[in-house]
C-alpha cells in the first residue's frame, strides 16, 4: 500500500483540495477550512475560509518567505514571514511548509514501519483504505500518537487522519475534492 501511495505521489506534478480540520486542545475545539494547491517542487498557495477567512499564503516569495496577504483593508499591507516563524503553525512541531501530502505519504509509511509503536490494523471504508496504528508523532518526537490514515482508494493518496494520544483525541484532517494535476499557472502562486 505505502509502495503505490508513493508511486500516486511520484506521478502527480501537483494538486488541489479543500481541507478541513478540527483540533482539540484544553477542551476547546478549533475548526480550519481552506483551499489548498500544491505544485513541485514545493509551491504552496492556501486561501482561508476559516477562520481568517479571506487570508491568503503563499509559498515560496522572494527569498524562501511565506507571503500572506490578510483579508479587508489590511490586505494592502501584505507580511512577509520566515517559514520557520511560529505564527506559521500549523500544530505543535508542524510548519506550513510541512503540508504537502507527499510528507503525509512518508508520515505514513514510518507510522507503519520505523516508528510502529503498536500491531498495525487494515481495514476498508467504502472507497478509503483505513490504517490504524500506534507510532511516534509525525512532528514531535516522543510523543506516541494513535493514527487512523485513510488512504484513497481511487487516487492512491491520503484523504484523512485522525490522531490520538492517549485518552483524548487531538486532531481530525480531511481531504476533500482532490483533483490531480489539474495545471496549475505559476500566477497562483505570487501575490500581488
């Protein structure tokens, strides 16, 4: 399964798709919705729904910075980050320019291997492939995570992931209307 996630992977010269997430931290819950485009070598544009909704990045600018361009009258004063910048955050230990599937696809692949905590558990949900498996967390170190990976079953590419440490579930990502190599123009990626 990992082989021709990565061979999926290894064919796409770029996607696009509609995320959205739910996290839980302190009892409170946080939902995310965005537009995502992805084009190799690593060109990054999300547009917000949201929150910030409006709020657009994008990645690579000028000298490897993360461009955002804020929603309203604050979209004339566009900010240029380090990608390493902690308001770029995505999760604890996850930066914005770690949100690529293709670092999903080898997230999963050391979930089911190297970083196998616990037995590895295959199932199937209409379409998906489910994973579920105990591993150390994809970005902090140490941190045993209970995963539930759901693969494609007609793309060969993640459409979700569920995480877990124990007793209290921590996040819930879904991948939605994934389009594969859908000719992304080079303009997408730059603001203006």
């Amino acid at each position: 399964m990992v082989e021709r996630m990565r061979s999926a992977y290894s064919a796409a010269e770029g996607y696009q798709m509609r995320v959205e997430s739910a996290s839980w931290e302190d009892g409170r819950e946080e939902e995310t919705r965005l537009l995502y485009w992805f084009k190799k070598p690593g060109r990054i544009r999300i547009e917000f729904l949201k929150p910030r909704a409006g709020w657009v990045l994008v990645y690579p600018s000028e000298g490897g910075k993360v461009r955002i361009r804020p929603a309203g009258l604050l979209r004339f004063f566009p900010l240029s980050l380090d990608p390493a910048n902690s308001l770029l955050t995505v999760w604890p230990g996850q930066q914005v320019t770690q949100t690529d599937l293709g670092l999903l696809v080898e997230n999963i692949a050391r979930s089911a291997t190297t970083g196998r905590i616990g037995p590895v558990e295959l199932s199937r949900d209409g379409e998906d492939r489910v994973i579920r498996v105990e591993a150390q967390n994809h970005f902090l170190a140490g941190v045993p995570t209970r995963y539930e990976l759901r693969i494609d079953g007609r793309h060969w590419l993640p459409s979700g992931v569920r995480e877990e440490v124990p007793g209290e579930r921590r996040r819930e990502i879904r991948f939605l209307d994934l389009e594969i190599n859908p000719g992304l123009p080079e303009e997408l990626f730059r603001l203006e």
